[in-house]
C-alpha cells in the first residue's frame, strides 16, 4: 500500500500586499486606539476580518458609515478617486492601504485614458478592486469579465486599444479572454508589465506543479478571495481529481479523503500561515502525516507601510 503523504505548496499564503494591509490596521489600532474603521474587508480573509474586529476595527461598507472627523483605512484592493472625494466631504482622517501592485494597475489606467485610449480591463464583475480600478476613468474603461462581454465591447478606434487585468486572476483563463479579444481587436495593445501580480502567478505555479501528483487539493482561503478561488482552478485544470476552498479545518469533509494517498495543500494570498497548520493537523491525525514542501519559488518582496501612518509611528 502506497503511504498517504500531504504535498504543501511554496509560496502560499500571506503576500507582501496583505501583509502590508492587515499589519496597517494592527498599527493604526496600536497607534490611535480603537475604533478604526475600515472600509471593506482589509483582505479577503475571514478569520483576518474576525481578529481584527475583536481588537477594535469596524468593518464597514461605505464612508457614509464612518462618523465625521473619524479614521478610516481604505483595504488592499484599492478605492476609486470618487471614494477618495467621498471621505473628504466627511472630513475622514484616511489611511490608504491599497496593494502598491494594484495601485500601479490604476496608474496604468490613469496613463493611457489619458493618452485617449479605450481601455478593456479583464476582471471579476462586482470585485472591489476592479470597481477601485475602473473608477480612475470609468468613461474610458470596459470591464471584460465573461466570453460574452467580449462580444460586446465596442470602441471608439481599433488601433488605440490596450487591455488591462485585475491583479488576482487566473493567468491562463486571462490569455484566453486576452486572445478572444485580439480576435477581435488585432492592434489590441498589451499591458507595459504584467498586471497579474508576482504572489497570484506564484502561487498558481506552485499548485501547477503538485496537482498532477494529488488526488485532492485543499485551499485554504475565502469564498470571497479572488486568488484563493483560482487556486482551486488551477489545481483541477492540474490533474487533481478535486479541490476545495475551505476557511478552517473544520470545515474539511472526511468523505473526501476517501481512497486518496496524496494531499495537496496550499491558500491564498490572504490566509495567515496558522490556519494552514490547522489544516496539517487534521490530516495528520487522519494519517497524513508525511508532509514535504514543494517550492516553486522564494519571495522575498516587502512593501513599507502607508506613508500616513508610517509619519505618526514612533522610531
Ligand atoms: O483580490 P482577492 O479577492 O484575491 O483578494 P484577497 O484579499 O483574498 O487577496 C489579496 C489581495 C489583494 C488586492
Ligand atoms: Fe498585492 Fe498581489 Fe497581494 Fe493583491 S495579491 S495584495 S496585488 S501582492
């Protein structure tokens, strides 16, 4: 009998933009006393979202929430100028927790709305961050989420026409879109650099490389993470024969286990590293204990904190 084994995948987990984000409200918590509020989940992550609001921060949806003169953090997937405006009217002290990453996506879009392009930005239809993202110019910016949309794009002139993405998706669904639409759109212009971030593209690498050898992946990460989602793809697009997305250990279905030697895990790029050892420790008492680590790649990127906290911390 074949011994059951896990497979755990390197990179996973915490990105630098995550990082940044949930560190940011922990900072400002310690910095100024609670309440912070924060518009949106930080990250996608319940159980970030469920310790943060134990230690005083108020998850809210929109600024009209947040009392006036109060603080409020804006989440990693970023917020359009509207939201910016928004917070200004109210007179909100802000802290702007946006993923450097996705930041660069919104300067993308600033640049070339301004050089009078159309811009067609591949992403998730209600996804804050392409709603953050289109909001730099929503007059030039035609989101792209299905094969359907594709068909209904129109511009203004074929030759001055580039796409753009969210940073979380999928990379091989996005050259599909991004080859339909050339389909249609020959001069369709690539982005200047990848908008697909480093920890989305790695973390898909390295479940690439483990699924064909699983007959289950476990992700660990939200319903609502984008990333987390697509890892989950990924890995049946792989070769496992199934994978789920689940947020604990609790939530795994021991009748999943049935027959299967090899376990694959991983999470997205919002998921602290302790829910993951959950994860290990379950299936260990279940037999799977042999654990080995499969690297794909070492990410060394960190990212300083908002330039609005970093002036009040204390050297
Ligand atoms: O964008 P996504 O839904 O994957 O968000 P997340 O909070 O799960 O992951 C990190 C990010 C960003 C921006
Ligand atoms: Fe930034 Fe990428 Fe992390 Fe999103 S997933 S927060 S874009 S590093």
């Amino acid at each position: 009998m074949t011994r059951k084994r896990v497979l755990l995948a390197k990179p996973r987990g915490y990105c630098a933009g995550v990082d940044r984000a949930v560190v940011t409200v922990e900072k400002a918590l310690e910095q100024y006393g609670a309440p912070v509020y924060v518009r949106k989940e930080i990250v996608h992550n319940k159980h970030v979202v469920e310790t943060l609001t134990e230690r005083g921060a108020v998850f809210v949806d929109e600024t009209d929430e947040v009392p006036e003169g109060s603080l409020v953090v804006f989440s990693a997937h970023g917020v359009s100028p509207a939201v910016h405006e928004q917070a200004e009217e109210r007179q909100l002290r802000t802290i702007d927790a946006t993923c450097p990453l996705v930041t660069k996506v919104h300067m993308e879009v600033k640049r070339f709305a301004r050089e009078d392009y159309d811009i067609l930005l591949i992403g998730h239809e209600g996804h804050e961050e392409v709603e953050g993202t289109a909001g730099e110019a929503p007059e030039r910016v035609q989101l792209v989420d299905t094969a359907e949309d594709v068909d209904k794009v129109e511009v203004r002139d074929p030759s001055k026409v580039i796409w753009l993405s969210q940073t979380t998706l999928s990379v091989d669904e996005t050259m599909v879109r991004v080859n339909q639409l050339k389909g249609r759109f020959p001069e369709l212009q690539d982005p200047p650099s990848d908008d697909i971030c480093y920890a989305t593209s790695n973390r898909q690498v390295a479940v690439k490389t483990m699924a064909p050898e699983c007959e289950l992946v476990i992700v660990v990460g939200s319903q609502n993470s984008s990333n987390s989602k697509r890892l989950v793809e990924v890995a049946v697009q792989a070769g496992a024969n199934a994978s789920y997305l689940v947020d604990y250990a609790k939530e795994i279905d021991e009748a999943w286990l049935d027959g299967v030697t090899t376990v694959g895990v991983t999470s997205g790029a919002s998921v602290p590293d302790i829910l993951v050892m959950g994860v290990l420790e379950y299936l260990a008492e279940r037999g799977y204990a042999d654990v080995e680590e499969i690297t794909t790649a070492n990410e060394k990127i960190a990212f300083a904190l908002p330039r609005e906290l970093r002036k009040d911390l204390v050297r």
